[in-house]
C-alpha cells in the first residue's frame, strides 16, 4: 500500500539534504497518521469548532 503522502514528500524532496529529507518524511508520516482526525474536523459542518477544539487538546498535551 502506498502512502501518498509519504511517497510525495520523498518525490518532491530528492534534491535536498537528506537530513532535511528524513524531517519532510517524517512530517508526511504524522500527516498520514492524523488524517482521519483531520478529515473530520476539517468537514464543513463542523470546521468552525472542531479545529479549535482539536488544536486546543494539542495545545494541551504539549503544555501538559
């Protein structure tokens, strides 16, 4: 199965550092693992409070 945001970070990439490569692979695999949180509060009907709220929760195990 191919991950397509993880085969588009290497794709776009291949002209870079490979540390800074490996970071871009890396922000593409937490993407990859947030989408369905992100799918849905990115949905129209509640985009006005979802994405604060999961922000928010964010925000909060990071201060936490």
């Amino acid at each position: 199965m191919t991950i397509p945001e993880i085969q588009q970070a290497r794709d776009y990439n291949r002209g870079l550092p490979a540390p800074i490569r490996w970071v871009h692979v890396l922000w593409a695999v937490g993407l990859w693992i947030a989408r369905p949180v992100r799918e849905w509060a990115g949905e129209p009907r509640r985009r006005a409070w979802a994405v604060p709220l999961v922000w928010g929760i964010v925000l909060a195990l990071v201060i936490g």
